[in-house]
C-alpha cells in the first residue's frame, strides 16, 4: 500500500476512531510513513490531535502497531499511547561520540498545517429538542464554511452533544441527527462529504458540572444547561 492510499484508508478509517492520551512526548509526532499506520495522520505525516490534544486512532490500531509503527527514534505510540508502549522503546539510546563531525543536513520547510476549532450553541442551530437548522443556524455554518475553503482541506469533524434530560439512547440519536444535519449543510456550502466525520456524544460529555444540581423548575433547568447543548467542529487542513 502507498502512502498515500494509507492516508486514505487513514481518513476513512475515522468511523472506527478510539482515542488515546499523550504522554511527555511533545505534540507533533511525525510518522515515517512505513507499513500500516495506526493513527490519522495529515500531509507532513504529523498525528493529528482532536481539540483535547488526544490522538486519533485508525482501524490498523493494536497495540502491537502502535509499538511497531516508526515514528523518528521511538515507536509512534510513545507520544500517543505512553502507557501501553513499554519504557524502555521510549527512551533515548546512550549518545556515541562521533569520531568526525556531522555535516548539516538541509531540511525542506514544511507547510503549515491550519486548525480551526468552532463550538456552536445547539439552541442556536436548532429549536430545542429538534435537528433542523434554523435560518440563524444556517448563517453561523456559512462561516465555517469560509473557513475550511480557506484550506487545503483534510477533514472537518462534527461532535454533537446534548444535556442530561431525557433518556440516554434519545439523547445520543438527537445528538447523531444534530451532526449528520451540519454535515449535511456543509455540503451544500462546497465540502466534500467525504472529507466531513460526524459523531454524537449524547449526554456523555456535559460542561456544566455540577452548577445544575440545584435547579428543580424544568425550564430554568433548561436555561441552565444549555451550555451541554452544542455542536464542536474540528476543521484540520494546510494552508
């Protein structure tokens, strides 16, 4: 497979996507791009994060892959999977002296990579409890829209979400609707649906915290959790 089929298999990969915590490693991993590559990568083969700087995993992830795939010295999953690689594959090598010094090697510049990370209000986007656009909703995705043509796009990820009222199994297919609707107007506004991912977290990912627990009246409950109620996209490409 070449790398660019691997990229590919990489993005469409992302239905199946498991996240993992970084470690000390710094943020950029960049993979050498040989054999099947356990996390999504962009263009500079750099592991792409989501907005909680988590690596996003492919369908080639195993734990073997993750120890095995290159990424400079260490295994790609010492900077994305810390505590499933072992130790001592992290580590740096004793330093040999160099009997003659090394000449510099010039390096390419690399492009930059641009990503853009939007939260919406879902009571903005919608009527509550439903998953139609409203004309306001409309005019707010117009926007992202600009944004992401503004790149050389490699994926926009929608996250829907919604409050703690109702039900898990509504709640996780409101939120899946809600997605797939942004998903749907972003296409009409020029993005490639294939390079457009939608989940729906549910109920799962509150904001809120606790700062509701005292309210009984349902409408001020409502009110009070709205911030639960949003729509995040992740708009990653070069410019």
């Amino acid at each position: 497979m070449t790398k660019h089929n691997q990229k590919l298999f990489a993005l469409a990969a992302i239905a199946s996507i498991g996240l993992s915590a970084s470690t000390a490693f710094a943020q950029d991993v960049v993979v050498d791009g040989q054999g099947e590559i356990p996390y999504l990568i962009d263009n500079r083969n750099t592991v792409s994060r989501s907005g909680s700087e988590l690596c996003w995993r492919t369908g080639y992830w195993t734990p073997a892959a993750a120890e095995s795939a290159p990424a400079g010295e260490f295994p790609v999953g010492c900077g994305c999977d810390g505590d499933i690689v072992p130790k001592d594959k992290c580590e740096p090598a004793p330093v040999a002296v160099a009997a003659e010094p090394v000449e510099p090697v010039a390096v390419e510049p690399q492009r930059v990579v641009g990503q853009e990370k939007v939260r919406l209000n879902a009571d903005f986007l919608f009527d509550f409890d439903q998953a139609l656009l409203k004309p306001d909703g409309r005019t707010a995705l117009d926007d992202v829209a600009a944004q992401a043509n503004q790149l050389q796009l490699e994926v926009v990820i929608v996250t829907g979400h919604s409050d703690r009222l109702g039900s898990d199994v509504y709640n996780q297919r409101l939120s899946e609707r809600r997605a797939a609707a942004v998903k749907s107007y972003l296409v009409t506004r020029g993005i490639d649906a294939s390079r457009i991912y939608t989940e729906g977290k549910g109920k799962a990912q509150p904001v809120t915290g606790t700062q509701c627990a005292s309210v009984r009246a349902r409408q001020e409950l409502i009110e009070c959790l709205q911030p639960d109620r949003r729509v995040d996209i992740e708009i990653i490409g070069t410019r």
